[in-house]
C-alpha cells in the first residue's frame, strides 16, 4: 500500500468552523502539520479541533484554542508532533474574523498496514 503526501488547503476561514480535512472512508492518515495565516487587517484567533467519529457521540478535541495570530502573521497549530487521523474523522478550523485566515496543512494519507 502506497503512502501519499497531500496538502489539504482553505482559503477564507472564519466565524464559522469549516472542514480542512477528513480521511477517505478506508484510509488513516497523519497530520504532519497545519499552518494557519492571517490575511485580516487586525490580529485574530484561531482555533483547531478534531473530531472523532469512531465515538459514539462524535468526540471533539481542542488541538489549539482560541490562539492569537498577529496581522500579517501565521500559526503552526501542529508543527513536530503527529495527529493521527482515523477514517472519517474531521479536522476543523475557525478564526474569531470573518473571512480572516488562509489555512494551509500537511498530511499523509493511506497509513493503514495490510
């Protein structure tokens, strides 16, 4: 089984959480890292969650809260520790600004052993 290297981009991100990313129903994949810019004319915060499926109900969890980014700046919400992504979970951004921030993340996918 092939392991492939995706980016997983969303430009726009605001008030709203959006999905950045979510595995192929058959495949795990491992969040290498997420940077989150802010292309507003003031600082913002941003928050990171993901959400596990394999829960019943659904499990969300905090991977950054509400952190400030500086205008003009970027968050590394993940930068050297790996998430481990399983089928179907969901990674979700959202900032405090409407339209505030580019989000731009690295992932590999099909992780799964045969």
């Amino acid at each position: 089984m092939a392991n492939d290297f995706k980016n997983a981009i969303k430009a726009g991100v605001g008030t709203t959480a959006v999905e950045v990313y979510a595995p192929p129903t058959s495949k795990s994949s491992i969040l290498i890292e997420c940077d989150i810019a802010n292309k507003h004319t003031s600082a913002i915060t941003a928050s990171v969650t993901v959400t596990d499926v394999s829960t019943s109900p659904d499990t969300v969890g905090y991977l950054v809260k509400d952190a400030p980014i500086p205008v003009g700046g970027s968050l590394q919400a993940i930068a050297g520790q790996k998430i481990v992504l399983e089928p179907e979970d969901k990674l979700k951004v959202q900032t405090s600004v409407n339209g505030s921030a580019d989000v731009v993340c690295s992932i590999l996918e099909d992780v799964n052993t045969p």
